[in-house]
C-alpha cells in the first residue's frame, strides 16, 4: 500500500490514507488477515454482508473526501477502495466530490449466496447519487480484479456493468498474470499481486488506474 501511494504522489497527486483497521507495515499472513477480518466483522462501522446498503464509516470518509477537495482544489476527488474497502469508493460517490472512484477487488458484500454475489454494498440513494455524478459531472467509474477471485465474483462487474453502462470500466485479469510470489488466489490487483514489469497485465492495470486519475481529475489549462 505504501509503495502504491508513492507511486500515486509522483505522479502529481496529494494522497490520503485512512487507517481503518489493521497494523501498517505488518507482514501479511493468513493469520494476521482472519484476525483483522473478523475485528471488522464485529465493528458496528462495518456491514460485511450487507448488499443494498453500505457501511457507517463512509459518513466519516465523506468528510475526509470534502476536506481533501478543500485542501487541494481542482475537478474533484479519487477515492481508491481495495477488497473490502472496494465498493466503498461507489458509495462515496454520494454528498462527497468523488469524480473519479476506482474498485480495486471489492469484496462487499461477502459473497454468500447469489444476491450477495451480484450485490454493489450500496444503497438505492448512493447509486442514484453515482448516475448522477456521471450524467451531469462527468464521472466514470473503473474496476479491477482477478478472474476467478473468490472474494470478488465476476457477477459483481456483470452488475456493474448493467447498472453503469459505458461509464463502467472494467478490467479482468487472468490469475495466471498475477505475482508468483504473493499469496494465493490472486486478489490483490495492485499491491501484492502488482508484477511491476513493462508488459505485464497488473503494470497496465496500474498505468490504467493513474491514466483514469487524470482524465478524471486534471482541470484543463
């Protein structure tokens, strides 16, 4: 995550990190992630199985999207949710000046069950707030994931792209492209499953995500 924003800070973006839950800078193991998941499972900020509603801690979000706009002016915000943060960036497309949200793997809802599985963690009033956005500001909307990624169903970008239409773009990437290295399966499109090489599918990824930031967000000269 850390090299990911870095990248994002040379490009010429002011950056926020919001620690929502977790230790920064702490290895990964199955382990350690079962324990943060199941802390958030039980915090009322949180609502892992909800499909038609989000989680209360995108009020405070919405706030720390406001107050970046404030800080740095321009077009507007990008908000960059990762797994179980990934729709999260849909929703903060309501009260909040987000033009440009990515879905990086978003995990919510859990996907049990077939409605869970197509479901978007957001509410009737966040996705009309996100038509919205795209009709009268211009606001588009892109997604990333693995092909069969367990915790991200491609019903959820079929979903996607029947709600939004062309401003949904969607970017699915074989699991054989991902890091060798990093854990199984494949999830994590830009940070541990990131390949950092020229002609690989997660680098375009990446190169896509930042090209998308300024067309989004760049004010013309």
């Amino acid at each position: 995550m850390a090299g990911f924003a870095r990248r994002l800070v040379d490009a010429g973006f002011a950056v926020y990190m919001p620690q929502l839950f977790g230790t920064p800078m702490k290895r990964i193991t199955p382990g350690y992630v079962l324990n943060s998941l199941a802390r958030v499972c039980v915090s009322r900020q949180f609502r892992a199985l909800a499909a038609n509603e989000s989680s209360p801690i995108l009020d405070w979000l919405r706030a720390l999207a406001r107050q970046a706009h404030q800080d740095c002016g321009g077009r507007g915000v990008g908000a960059i949710g990762m797994c179980f943060t990934g729709n999260f960036a849909l929703g903060l497309m309501l009260d909040a000046p987000i033009l440009a949200p990515v879905l990086s793997q978003p995990s919510l809802p859990f996907p049990i069950g077939k409605a869970r599985k197509g479901g978007l963690h957001a509410s009737p009033r966040e996705i009309a707030a996100a038509h919205d956005k795209i009709e009268r500001e211009g606001a588009r909307i892109l997604g990333l994931r693995f092909k069969g990624d367990p915790m991200c169903p491609g019903e959820r970008f079929t979903r996607l792209r029947e709600e939004f239409g062309d401003a949904f773009e969607g970017i699915e990437i074989a699991a054989k492209h991902a890091n060798p290295k990093a854990p199984k399966p494949a999830h994590s499109v830009l940070t541990n499953h990131l390949i950092d090489e020229a002609g690989q599918p997660t680098r375009a990824a990446l190169d896509r995500t930042i090209a998308f930031l300024n067309q989004q967000l760049r004010v013309a000269a």
